[in-house]
C-alpha cells in the first residue's frame, strides 16, 4: 500500500467516516432492489432505478438493507468490543450474526462461518474458490478502525477479517484496495488520487483492468464487481451519479451499490449523500451507521499512537 495524506481536521474526518457508511447503506438499499436483474430488466420495470424503493427478489420492505450493511455493522460491535481487529472476536461476532437469520447471506460466507462453528478456527483455508466479494462488501469498519496505522498494520487487520470466510489473494488485493482508498477519501484525496490506487491495483493484478468494455451484469466475483465500481466512479463527479451507475448495471447490485457507497461517501462527504434516500432509508440502520462512523475512527489503534492521530 501506499503512503497516505495526513489525516486533516478530526471532525471533517467523522462527517466523511459517517457519509463513508451511510453511503454503504444506501447502495445496498438502492441495490437490492435490482439484484439479479439485467440492465434490459432494470430498464424495463423502472426506466432509470433511482429511489430506494424495497422489494426485488429477498421482497425487502422499503429502505431495508441486506448482508452487505449488517456484516459490516457485526464487524464494527467486534472491533469497537475488542479496540483491534481479532479474528476469533470477528468470528464470534459473524457467528452470532448468523444466528440472528440475516435476510440474506452468501455461500462463501456460510462456509466460513460453519468452519468456525466445527473447527474453532477463526480463518479459512486459501481456496481460489474464495475470491467472491463477501469480504470486500464489509471492510469499512475496518478502513475507520486503522486510519492513521501504518500500511502493515492495515493489511494485517483486513486479512484478520476477510480470512473468516474469504482467503483468496484476488480478494485480499481488491479488500485492501478498497479499504485504502476509503481511507485516502476520508484524508481529502481526490478522485485522480484515487484512481491511481486503483491504477496500482490493476498493475499487480491485471484481472481488474477497468479501461475499455463497459461492465453489466457484473457477478458475486470480486474482479467483476470492482471493475463495475471502478467504471462508475471515475466515470461519474458525484455521489449519486456514481451509486446510480452501478446498481443500473444489475448483477450483484446490492454489493456493487455497497462497495460504490463507501467510497464514494468517503471521497464526496456528507452533504453529496442525497436527502430522498435518507430519508427512506431505514431509521435503525441509519442511527448504527452513524453511530460507528465516528466511534470506530481509529478504533484499532494503540492509546498512543491513535492520540497522535487525531
């Protein structure tokens, strides 16, 4: 990973960590809609899908959110439980996420959590099985948690998570990058900086090339969803237009919507977020965004070097 931009003033900071999940939600709300769907689909029902509105396959009530928001949200309780990324407290925390009947869940992430359940171990074994995009959807609580740690210490504490369920170095590289780039956004980088990080990814891992054919229909494979983001917000210059991108491209929509949301939250603040889908958005789910947004900024952090931080 790069080196990043100091971190600027802390508040400016908490309002673009909170826009960074609140952005999250509200992909995944617009997304969910149309997951699954074709593009050709989308148009035909909707025209341009572009307000939160529930239903799709899962028939999700208005404003209501699938595992994309509610994993990242059990991983933020086990961060800001533990003050570190562990991943026997990550696990535990998925666990009892499951537990709890999520109104959706991904095989991949089953798997993992299964493995937990009959073996007590909190990582799975490398598989190229596992380079969906379950671990990079929920990685924002930790992009917060480390901002202000040094590249290691980051990578580290992304792979603690994602290798619960995912181990896979085509999910660890697009995890990493989107957590870095989050992280970037929040220090007030701006989109050419950004896309450099993803310039940077593409030049190691050349599967996620985003130049060229536009991508639709993109699926639960990392590579898929990622190029789909990326098209989106460099090809885009403001929250909106970015989320609206993609969720239009159908496919895992709700992922691709997530993962845009983020970023882009983190990259346009809080003010871009627009006032309809907040409002729509359901108010539980909006409080425990903006709840973590703040507490988990440098969450993971040691007393010390987390004060020098701010």
């Amino acid at each position: 990973m790069s080196r990043r931009p100091a971190v600027p003033d802390a508040t400016a900071v908490e309002s673009r960590a909170v826009a960074a999940y609140l952005g999250l939600a509200l992909g995944d709300a617009l997304g969910a809609t149309v997951e699954f769907m074709t593009p050709a689909e989308i148009r035909a029902a909707y025209g341009v899908h572009d307000a939160i509105r529930g239903g799709g396959w899962l028939g999700l009530k208005c404003g209501q959110v699938t595992d994309d928001t509610t994993m990242a949200l059990a991983l933020g309780e086990a961060i800001l439980e533990q003050r570190a990324v562990l991943p026997e407290a990550v696990a535990r925390a998925f666990d009892r996420w499951m537990r709890a009947k999520p109104v959706d869940i991904g095989s991949t992430v089953r798997r993992g959590i299964l493995n937990w359940r009959a073996t007590g171990a909190p990582e799975v074994a490398e598989s190229e099985r596992d380079a969906g995009n379950g671990a990079c959807m929920r990685c924002l609580p930790v992009a917060l948690a480390t901002l202000g740690a040094g590249s290691e210490a980051v990578r580290a504490a992304s792979r603690a998570q994602a290798h619960v369920t995912h181990h896979n170095a085509l999910s660890d590289a697009a995890t990493e990058c989107v957590v870095e780039m989050v992280q970037a956004g929040l220090c007030g980088a701006g989109r050419d900086e950004l896309r450099a990080l993803a310039n940077a990814l593409v030049a190691r891992h050349r599967e996620f090339e985003f130049d060229g054919r536009s991508v639709t229909n993109p699926s639960g494979y990392v590579v898929d969803t990622l190029r789909a983001v990326f098209q989106a917000l460099f090809g885009s210059d403001d929250f909106e237009s970015c989320v609206i991108d993609v969720v239009n491209r159908g496919g895992d929509a709700d992922t691709t919507g997530a993962i845009a949301g983020m970023i882009a939250g983190a990259l346009y603040g809080r003010d871009a977020l627009p006032v309809r889908w907040l409002r729509d958005l359901d108010a539980g789910v909006a409080r425990a965004c903006e709840a973590q947004g703040g507490a988990l900024l440098g969450a993971a952090l040691p007393p010390r070097h987390a004060a020098a931080a701010d």
